[in-house]
C-alpha cells in the first residue's frame, strides 16, 4: 500500500455502497461529502452491491469471486485425488 493511500473499515465501504444503491446519493454527493474519490466509490459499488444469482440467492461480487476460486480449488484437489486413486489402484 502507498504511504499516503487512505484505509477504509469494510463497514465504512459498506456504508457508502448502501447510501449509493438506496437512490437518493449520487457519486459526486457521495465524493464531496465522504472524501472519496469517485473512482473508488464506483469499485467498492461493483464489489459490494448485491445480485441476484436466482430465485432465492443474492450475493456481491466480492462473495462470487470467493466462490470461483473455492471451487477451482476443490476441482484441483478432486483431480489429485483422482489421479492418487489411479495410481493406487495400479499398485494393487
């Protein structure tokens, strides 16, 4: 991190994210008001603001993001585990 780079709390990224979705805040409100840089305010949107994914689930990007990479995760340990069989079954 740059020495001068401000650190914002999750809540306080949360917050600013919330009073943006509600509709009544605008970027440029938002920036004058809180300080903060409207190209960072229009990350923490894209990361934080929820979606629908179905019916019943709504998630951030933040949370999928997460996901992929726990399921690519697990897709590589099934695969060595696949291939730990094979080799197993082999010597047998």
């Amino acid at each position: 991190m740059a020495k001068n780079q401000k650190s914002y709390t999750p809540e306080f990224k949360q917050q600013i994210v919330d009073l943006y979705n509600a509709g009544g805040t605008s970027y440029p409100q938002l920036e004058r008001e809180y300080g903060v840089n409207r190209s960072t305010i229009s990350g923490w949107v894209r990361q934080l603001s929820p979606m629908k994914v179905s019916d019943d689930e709504i998630v951030t990007l933040k949370e999928y993001k997460a996901l992929q990479k726990e399921n690519q995760r697990l897709k590589t340990g099934n695969e060595i585990l696949k291939k730990a069989a094979t080799i197993s079954a082999k010597e047998q």
